[in-house]
C-alpha cells in the first residue's frame, strides 16, 4: 500500500484517468472528489463489500437451481 500525505485542495492522479482531491477536512473526516472515466465503478469500501456479497450468494443460488433442474430432466 501507498501512503499518501495531501492538504486540502491538493490531489493524486492514478493511470493518468482517475483524479482524487481533498475538497476539506473536518475533524477526523475527510471529503474526497473523485475525477474519472464514466465507465470507471466507483464504491464506498462498505457498499462494495455488500454488492460482491450479494453477487456471490446469486450465484449460489443459481447453481442450486441448476442442479435441481438438471435432476428434474435427468441430465447428468
């Protein structure tokens, strides 16, 4: 991991695309603002974390219905 010190008003670039700037800091808070490509995802760690989640229980529950259709036809 890179570790970083900015103040406020400066920022780091990443690939030449992606822009972040420290836009103020309060307390223990920071406010970021992110400069990126439209078709660049960007997350909250927390939100992430929970999509992933919910993308891997999907596809659980996918393969169970797979195989409960493929008893269901007979298909090995």
């Amino acid at each position: 991991m890179l570790a970083l010190t900015r103040k406020k008003d400066e920022a780091i670039v990443i690939g030449g695309e992606i822009k972040i700037r420290v836009l103020g800091i309060q307390g223990d808070k920071v406010k970021l603002g992110i400069e990126a490509p439209k078709e660049c995802s960007i997350y909250r760690e927390e939100i992430y974390l929970q999509v992933s989640q919910s993308n891997k229980a999907a596809v659980q529950e996918v393969d169970i219905d797979l195989m409960k259709l493929s008893e269901l036809f007979n298909i090995k």
